[in-house]
C-alpha cells in the first residue's frame, strides 16, 4: 500500500461514516483533516485531527482547538502538564474496538500514540501516533476505528484531568488519581 491509496481508503471510511473532513497539502504530503463534535469533556466540545501521508507511514494527530491551547499558554502549571503527560504516555496503552460489542473484531493493541505539547508556540495538546502502511494494509477496519474513534475518545475522557490541572483546580497527584479510577483498569487498558 502507498500513501495515495492510504488516503483513498481513509477518505472511504470517512464517508461511510459520515465524519467531515477537509483534504489539503502539510508541504509534499496529502492530508486530512477532521472536526469530531459531541466531546463532552473538551473545550467547545470539539476535537480536531489530523492525518498525514507520508511515503511510507501515515501519522495521525487527535487535538483540542484553539480554546484549548489558549488555556494551555495562560497556564502557570505547564511544568505540572509535563509530569502528568510523562505518566499518561508511561501508562496508558490504548485499546481499539470496534464499537459493536467485540462482532466485528476482539479489542486489541494496534499502535501507542503518545501525548505532547507542540514547541511551536501554539501550545497544541496532541495524542499521535503512526502507521506504517504495510500494518494499516493487514488491519485496515481496526486502523480506521483506532484514528477516528479510539483516539478522540482517548483524549476526550483525558480532558478533565488535563484541563482541572491546567486551570490549578487540581495537583498532579490528583489528575493521575483521576486517570487511575476513571479511565484506566488495571493494566492500564482504558476502561
């Protein structure tokens, strides 16, 4: 599988489930961008993302929008942010399903996205993650639910802690409680 065809695919399964998108250019490489509505947890309510095609792998961005890095960059406790993302990305192993009670397809572990700040000055949150072409060829169902519905729910449920944190409502300590009994089970798998 080449990027093009990752793309058409992608595209495929957007339409199918009737989640608006954008195509554009990131320099050389095509890419896709998502609105997801009805996050209850983030700010607006809305998350973005991003996926883009590179020749040999795909990477894929889940983030809030601008209201979101806005109270990232007026926040005092960034240094906390980074302990928090330093647990989360230790901890938290995603698990893909595929939404319908396990008749599609087990849950599984397909790929380890990770969560950062952009050193932009944008103060994006981000969730990526890449896929390699060859992977997203032999598990492409499972792929296209871990992009699109996985990781903005992931990040979603992520919110409170993050942004009760952000906003010094909470310690550290207590957002990683929070991640602990509401979002994780025992493995680290989210609940």
């Amino acid at each position: 599988m080449n990027q093009l065809e990752a793309k058409r695919r992608i595209i495929k399964y957007l339409k199918e489930h009737n989640i608006p998108y954008m195509e554009g250019l990131c320099g050389d490489a095509p890419q896709i961008t998502m609105l997801y509505k009805g996050c209850e947890n983030c700010p607006d309510k809305v998350l973005e993302s991003s996926i883009y095609f590179f020749s040999d792998c795909a990477e894929c961005r889940v983030y809030y929008n601008a209201n979101g890095a806005e109270w990232v960059r007026i926040s005092n406790c960034r240094n906390d942010l980074f302990r928090l993302f330093n647990y989360i990305n230790a901890m938290i192993w995603p698990c893909g399903a595929d939404g319908v009670g396990n008749n599609l397809y087990k849950p599984q572990h397909l790929y380890t996205p990770r969560l950062y700040m952009t050193e932009d000055d944008c103060f994006d949150i981000v969730l990526a993650t890449v896929v390699n072409y060859d992977f997203y060829n032999v598990a492409p169902l499972e792929t296209e639910d871990f992009l699109t519905a996985c990781l903005p729910e992931l990040l979603n449920n992520l919110s409170i802690p993050i942004f009760l944190l952000l906003l010094g409502k909470i310690t550290v300590e207590r957002a990683i409680s929070i991640i602990e009994t509401e979002i994780l089970d025992k493995r680290g798998t989210i609940l």
